[in-house]
C-alpha cells in the first residue's frame, strides 16, 4: 500500500513556544466585573469589590481601561509577569510606581491574576462535586508563605462547607494558595481527615520561616474574608448597589430568587460581643487571646467595645502584632502594672544580692521606682516596655465617652487631626498605627520617610494634618487612622496605608 505524502508543513512550527489555553471561566470572570473609579469602588461593601475593578491613585483615569485590558490580554494569553510589566512601563513611570514603589505594579498582577484563576477553578470543582466532594487547601508552603496559610495546608473539607465561605484563597494581597478536589477514596486511602465547621476563631499555633509562633485566632487578611468564586457565580442581585448590579444584570444569567448566598455567609471578624461589664470585656479580651492583660478600671462600655474590637481587627489583619500586646486598658492601669512588676522584681533582684539580710526591701524598692502620672490632654498612648506593652486610654477620657467624641471633633474641624478621625476607634487605631510602626521599622523606611518630607513640603495641615507633621512616627500613625477611618483616604493615607501592608507582607509571609 503507497504511503501518503506528508503535508509539508505538518511540522513547521515544531520549535515554536507552546501557548497556553485560557481559562474560560477565569476569562468570563474578568470581563464581567464593573471598572469604577477609586472613590466609587471603596465605597462599596467589601463583599461586593469582588464584581468590581480599580487602581488606586492612577494620574489618569483612562488608565485604569488600559491596566483592566491588560490584565484580561494576560488571562487570554498567560502573558508572564514580566511582559506584563514592561507592557505597561508607561504608565507605571507616569505614576511613580518604578524602584521602590514597584510593589504596587507586582500587588496589582498577582492579586487580581490569582483571584481570577481561583474564582474560575471554583467553578470547575463544583462541575464535578458529586464525583469529588471533598476540597484540600494546598499553600506553597516555602518562606514567603504566611503563617496562617501554612496552618491551614493540607486540610480537607467537604466542597459545601463553610470554611470555604471565609477561607477559599486567595487569602491575602498576592496569596498563591488553591483548592484541590478529592474523590472519597482518595480521602479514605491517604488517611486524610475531613474537617468540620468554618475555622473561624480557631486557635492555631502557626510555623514561620524560624519555627513555631506564638498561638492565635485563625482569621482570614483583612479584605479577603468572603469566597469570590461563590460570589461571582452565584450572586444576589438584589443586595447590589445600583452602579453594580444595573451593570452586572446585562451580563449575568438570572438567579433564582430564594438562593440568597449572602445571608449564609459565616461571619469574617471576631466580632466583640454586647458586655454587661467592664469585668465582662477584660476576660474576654484574655480568653481569646488578643492581649495577656487587661484592665479597664473606671472606664465605659462604650470605650471598651471600640478599643477591643480595633484590637481583634488589627490582630486579625498583622497576626505578629499579638506578641507586643502584653496589655490593653487605661493609661493609669497600665502605669500601675508597670510599676507593680518593677517593685516585685527590684525586691527580687535585692534579696538575691543579700541573701543574709531579712529585710522585705518593698518601701525602698518604692521609694526607687516612680509614680508616673498621665497628662490629662493625653488621649491615650502606644507603650513599647516589656512587661507592659500594648495601647491604652486615658481614664479621664474612657469616663466620659461623649466628652472624648466632642473633643475629636473639634480637633478634626480644626485640621489637628485628619479626616474621619472624630471616633473612639480612631483613636485606638492610631496607637495601633505606632504598634505597627515598632513592628516593621517603618519611621526609618526610604520610602516613607521620602513621603513624609515631601507631605511636609506641601503643607503637612492639609495634606495629612497638623499632628502628623510632630516627626515620622505621628506622621504613620495619623495617616493609618486617616486609612481606616476615612471613607475616601486621601492620597498619604492611601500610600502609607498601602506601604505598611506591603511590608508585613514581605517581612511576615
């Protein structure tokens, strides 16, 4: 039989590079959210930013088409990082996210690249749920991965179960976590076990780069709470905002009317409770592990509430923040602690030194160690000392909860301190802020010190407030209350916001 002639080009691109497939699901993902400017977009509810696209502090707003563009060519084409980047390398130059504020640029790819992927991966699983019912968390596991993310490798829960409410990766800005199915065989012949419940709170002891850490609540990054892939495929219409849902009804197929997935969504905080006392708050703040010691003596409910739940946010958010947090309370308490401690340990110190005398050395060892008083213009401060380290309020202020908004406000009227800033929470968030700051170094950051002196040169009372120009650290502080507080952050709350999440990032993986 006469073998047929080979086509002449049935091999011509033998050596040409190998293009990827696209990821339907991913790419219908993408094309379907809604571009918004920056001041719309956080506006909107944190479930619902999962419809929606922005870049903060863009010179202008036609680039945010051409980034959102880019973004979809790179999904169509698995165009890598670093095409992308270079793609792109006008825009970044024109914005001044080149050297050291290239974080962004990478932050921008990777994030939205990741949630594309995994919403689309979400869809593909729960394809073959009934063959493969059970889902396993995989994290990268090498040293940039976050503690809580390692925690969370390797286990397993049915494909319906709430963890993934809260817990479907990503998890965190640029988490390269995914889900991996699993027939029952596969879960009964590895040994695996099938976890229960949502995990929320759960106290896990994490492993970093250098070993075991200090145990906490698991809790998902700030911003990342909800499952995107559930959301995207399977929305309520009718809980959107206008500007989304007018938009997202044109191209979303209809959703029956009784499938209100938001409304089974677990909680994504560890939300503080309605106490009946101020006994009430302090062993609750002990008993879920956000601080070793608490005393709000003399102090309101209302002060106490707002203290403590910015506290279990930020613990939340900056899990390493927990092993500074030796106490939380008033001002006045938290002298007295110290005070107590340094007593107890100079009579130690003293009887060690003279074993033969009988002496108690307790009145001179109070004679030695002084009574520090707490300036009544004091709002509250951030203590670094060992023993005692942590955030607190004045007892003058924490009395007089209506007195203490009074005096926010006309502080923030009168520029002192920035936009939003007028509430109880600002307040701990800005102590929390110098937490921060001890934590990472940042009042000795390139980056930030260059914001600084360039937010002083335009004026700091404008730009941030009059507070934030005392030196660095207020400057951080004030700008991450303003990031947290401020509906619409102005652009230093938005740039050091961004910065000290970046470096908690790189430096807590």
């Amino acid at each position: 039989m006469k073998r047929k002639p080979r086509a002449a080009n049935a091999y011509a691109d033998i050596d040409a590079p190998l293009r990827p497939l696209p990821m339907a699901e991913a790419l219908e993902y993408w094309r379907s959210k809604v571009q918004l400017p920056p001041k719309e977009f956080y506006r909107l509810a944190e479930q619902y930013r999962v419809r929606a696209f922005t870049v903060s502090r863009l010179a202008r707003a036609d680039m945010l088409g051409e980034i959102f563009e880019s973004i979809e060519k790179a999904l169509a084409e698995g165009v890598s990082f670093g095409a992308w980047r270079k793609s792109l390398a006008p825009v970044w130059e024109e914005n001044g996210w080149t050297g050291i504020r290239a974080w962004r640029v990478d932050n921008i790819f990777r994030t939205n690249i990741q949630t594309a992927y995994n919403v689309g991966r979400y869809k593909q699983m729960q394809a073959v749920a009934k063959a493969r019912p059970f889902w396993q968390y995989s994290a990268v596991n090498d040293s940039r991965t976050r503690p809580t993310h390692r925690a969370l490798h390797g286990r397993v829960y049915r494909h319906d179960s709430p963890f993934w409410d809260t817990f479907y990766p990503p998890n965190g800005f640029r988490c390269r976590c995914k889900v991996k199915t699993l027939s029952e065989r596969q879960v009964r012949e590895r040994g695996l076990t099938v976890h229960e419940g949502n995990g929320l709170g759960e106290l896990i002891e994490p492993v970093g780069p250098n070993g075991p850490m200090p145990a906490r609540p698991l809790m998902p990054d700030r911003g990342f709470e909800g499952n995107p892939g559930k959301e995207a495929w399977t929305p309520d219409l009718s809980r959107y905002p206008d500007v989304l849902r007018e938009k997202l009804e044109k191209s979303l197929p209809p959703v029956p009317a009784q499938q209100d997935v938001l409304a089974a969504t677990a909680p994504t905080t560890l939300k503080v409770p309605e106490f009946k006392s101020v006994k009430e708050a302090e062993a609750w703040a002990v008993t879920n592990d956000l601080v070793d010691h608490a005393d709000f003596s003399g102090a309101k409910i209302e002060v106490v509430t707002e203290w403590l739940q910015s506290l279990a946010d930020h613990i939340r958010e900056f899990p390493a923040l927990r092993q500074n947090q030796k106490f939380v309370g008033t001002c006045q308490a938290q002298i007295s602690r110290w005070r107590k401690l340094e007593i107890e340990d100079m009579v130690a110190k003293l009887k060690a030194a003279n074993p033969d005398h009988t002496d108690d050395f307790t009145k001179f060892a109070e004679r030695y160690v002084p009574n520090k008083k707490v300036p009544g213009q004091t709002w509250a401060f951030s203590w670094s000392q060992k023993n005692v380290s942590g955030v607190a309020v004045n007892k003058r202020w924490a009395a007089n909860p209506e007195e203490f908004k009074g005096a926010l406000r006309r502080n923030v009227e009168a520029k002192y301190h920035p936009v939003g800033c007028d509430t109880i929470r600002s307040v701990v968030d800005h102590e929390l802020g110098h937490q921060l700051d001890q934590l990472l170094g940042l009042r000795v950051d390139q980056e930030i010190v260059e914001a600084y002196r360039e937010a002083t040169s335009l004026a700091m009372k404008e730009q941030v407030s009059t507070y934030a120009g005392t030196n660095v650290a207020e400057f951080i502080a004030e700008c991450w209350a303003e990031g947290l507080n401020n509906q619409s952050p102005r652009e230093y709350a938005r740039r050091i916001s961004g910065i000290i999440r970046s470096r908690y990032a790189d430096k807590h993986p």
